[in-house]
C-alpha cells in the first residue's frame, strides 16, 4: 500500500487548487460542516509537509517523492486514498527522473469527481481512529526476558516500512548475508500502520531476511505511525508474525539485557502501564549491561526532545543503569557521544528506507567514509551530547540523489562482554565500525 505515493501535490494536480482551504472550497456541498473540520486538519497536515519540502528543496514540491506528515488525520488520508487509487487503478509509475522504478513505488493520478468523492467519504473512515481513546488495547505486558546467545549477531533497523528506496535492498543485503541472531524493527510502517501497509511494506521484506537468518528471533517497537491506525494491525499481524508477546520485549544473556520500549502507546511518553513492567525486567538485571530500544528519541541533537521519557526514567538514568540506547522516528543516523551526566551512549537509527532530506550541516567538521559518505559533527549542546550524522547522498533517488540522506542500517556484534558496532548501506556494504565495550 505505501508504495502508492499521495501528497498534497496530486491533490492540487486534480483539482486545480494551491491549498487546503481552496480543497474544501471546491468540495462545497459534498462536505458537511461537522465534516469539513476533519478533513481540513487533514489536509492541512498533507500541505504543510508539502511546504517545508519544497524550502527544503529549492522550491521544487518533490510531489513524486513520499512525505509521511506525523498527524493522524493526515496519514489515515494518504492511506484511505492510496487505498482508492489502488483499487480504481488510478496510479502512475512515480516521476523521479534517474531512479529505478521499483524502488521509488508508484503515485495518484486522481480523477477529479471521484478525488472529491473519496474525500466525502474518508470521515467515516477515519472518525472511528482519531484520538487516543479510540486506540485498541494491547495485548498484557510480560516481564519474561527471551534467551540470547552469548555470541550473538543483530540487525538494527528503524523507520523501515516504506517497501521503497532503500528498505527492499537491505532485506535482500540481511538475507543473503544470513547469521543473524536478533532482527530489530524501531518502528514505523507508512502511512498509518494499516493492515494492507504491514503486508506489503513490513511483513514481505521481514520474511525475506527471516528466511537468511532460519530461526532468528524478530523484534519490533511500537510506532506513532502504527498507532496512527489503532493499533490492530501490529497487534494482529505484526507481533504473531515476529512471535512477540506485546509492544514490549526484553531479550539477553549472560553479559547484555536488551530491553524494548513502546514509546508510542502514549505518544513519545511511557505510559503508567509500562513502568511497573519496565521495572519488572530491571530487577533481573543483575551485573549485565542494559541496551534500550524504542521509536521515540530521549534527546535528539536536531530536532525535539523527549522530556516525558526523561521524567519517567529518571531512575535509571541517574543511577546510570542504561549503558545505551538505539532509536529511530528522525529519518537518519546519529552516532552520539556519551551522555556527561547519564553515561549512556545513544544511536539515532533511523534511516532504514524513509527519503529524508539532508540536514544543514553549514561548516560542521567532517570525517570521510567509504562510498562518498562522511560523518558531520554537532557539538555537544544544553540539548544532546556531541553528535556523528551520517551524510551523503541517496543513491535511489535518482537524479535528486543528493538532496536526500542515505538509507542504511547497523550491524551489532556481540562477543561475551563486547559490543562491536558497524553502520551498513543497503547493499550490506560496511561504512564504519566501532567498540562500545
């Protein structure tokens, strides 16, 4: 389903129109009052990321490239209508010039009276979804910690669920390379995590790397993007498929305890259902070493922060308990320094298929790594530690390429006491390799 490409721009394409009020002006009668506010915030949201794409762009809309708004509404819209084009074949291969078809999907091509339909008919769609309350309730929390190996291989890998770009070249990479001990999804399956969008952009490339890996264990963290559909999908066909329990996990051996978070139940918050649990595994904590794995970010060197999470963590950030941390829901990879007051060392790993555009290094220093790529440093700030961020250019995008970061993913080695790291492009070629113990 993601692979269907909506944004703003083909509803401006159909309709003639520049803007989310012009949207609902050409709708008139077709869209009752009550109605119109549903639809107005959603479009909003499409509009709004069209806008910030094209600045960052040097105005061009970037209409045949995916933007995944964090609104409810406005990812539910791209899903009902990805779904319609789909079934009313209204699509075309997307228009990214250079690109390989496959890897760069397909888009809305919208006939103008059923766009206006469709719109009509998305707030029954979507009423039943919006707001926390509505949220289907997850399955019990379990504090039983699954075994490792002590000697053990992981892939980590975060805001993967697009089924474009570089998300399906990784799975062939991890499956073809094979060995691998722990399978790590951070989350997000785009546009709204439904059931049709975990098929096709989640479970299918999953599969594959299962199948190179025979009896390795899958583990996945919980999502705005997923609760942006409720929540049934990653609970019904998501945590079978990965024979998890709930959106909460803990996996370990002798030296390492690797424990999953579900940041998103509550958005980018723990709710109070979770630390009693959380509280659960740490007690079996004992000497080994305890690596979080979550969606949402605690701290971030760009963009927000997570001060819910710091409250309710304080504990064990304080009393230093929490030897790193792995997280994704910013489309790119940052390699953190370790934090001054918590000892914790943070990996942003959120690159995994999302076409994000390349931040504003300005005169940040830089070091040179394979492939034309380089890490930039931020640094350290009242906000983060000092920060590595990947950058280059996204070979998948064509000729666009450079105004979008690289896709990749990290390769954890775990021998006894040690913890290898390795930053992988999609092709599972290694870029840099570093000890964290």
């Amino acid at each position: 389903m993601a692979r269907v490409i909506i944004n703003a721009g083909h509803l401006s394409e159909a309709l003639g129109v520049e803007s989310a009020a012009e949207v609902l002006a050409v709708s008139g009668q077709r869209i009752s009052a009550e109605d119109e506010f549903v639809i107005g915030a959603a479009l909003e949201g499409l509009y709004d990321a069209q806008a910030e794409a094209a600045a960052q762009a040097d105005g061009d809309s970037a209409k045949s490239v995916l933007l995944a708004p964090n609104r409810q509404s406005s990812a539910l819209l791209q899903t009902y209508l990805a779904q319609r084009a789909t079934e009313q074949q209204s699509v075309q291969p997307a228009e990214v010039p250079g690109a390989e078809a496959p890897l760069v999907g397909v888009e809305a091509k919208f006939d103008e009276h059923d766009l206006l339909g469709w719109l009509g008919a998305f707030v029954p769609f979507v009423r039943n979804k919006l707001g926390i309350g509505r949220r289907d309730p997850r399955p019990p929390l379990s504090p039983e910690i699954t075994p490792m190996p002590d000697t053990a291989k992981v892939a980590v890998i975060g805001d993967w669920g697009t089924n474009m770009y570089g998300a399906p070249p990784i799975s062939y990479a991890v499956q073809a390379e094979g060995g691998y001990d722990l399978l790590v999804h951070l989350g997000d399956v785009y546009y709204a995590g439904s059931r049709e969008e975990v098929q096709t952009s989640l479970l299918a490339g999953w599969r594959r790397m299962q199948q190179g890996s025979p009896g390795t264990l899958s583990r996945t963290c919980n999502s705005n993007h997923e609760m942006y559909s409720g929540g049934a999908p990653l609970y019904e066909l998501t945590l079978p498929a990965f024979e998890q329990s709930s959106t909460t996990w803990a996996t370990g051996n002798e030296y390492w305890l690797f424990v999953g978070l579900d940041a998103a139940y509550v958005d980018h918050d723990l709710d109070d259902e979770q630390l009693p649990w959380l509280q659960d595994v740490m007690a079996q904590q004992g000497d080994r070493k305890v690596v979080l794995f979550s969606h949402h970010q605690l701290f971030s060197a760009l963009r927000g922060q997570g001060p819910k999470l710091t409250a309710k963590l304080q504990q064990y950030l304080a009393g230093q308990r929490i030897f790193a941390w792995y997280w994704g829901h910013e489309h790119l990879l940052a390699l953190y320094e370790p934090h001054p007051s918590w000892g914790l060392t943070a990996r942003c790993v959120g690159h995994g298929g999302f076409p994000y555009f390349r931040p504003h290094f300005g005169g940040a220093a830089h070091t040179d790594l394979p492939n034309g790529m380089a890490f930039r440093t931020f640094a350290a700030s009242v906000r983060a530690p000092q920060a590595r961020v990947l950058d280059g250019s996204n070979e998948y995008l064509g000729d666009h390429r450079d105004r979008y970061g690289p896709n990749g993913f990290m390769r954890l080695r775990l021998e006894g006491p040690e913890l290898q790291e390795e930053v992988v492009t999609p092709a599972g070629a290694t870029l840099w390799t570093g000890q964290l113990a």
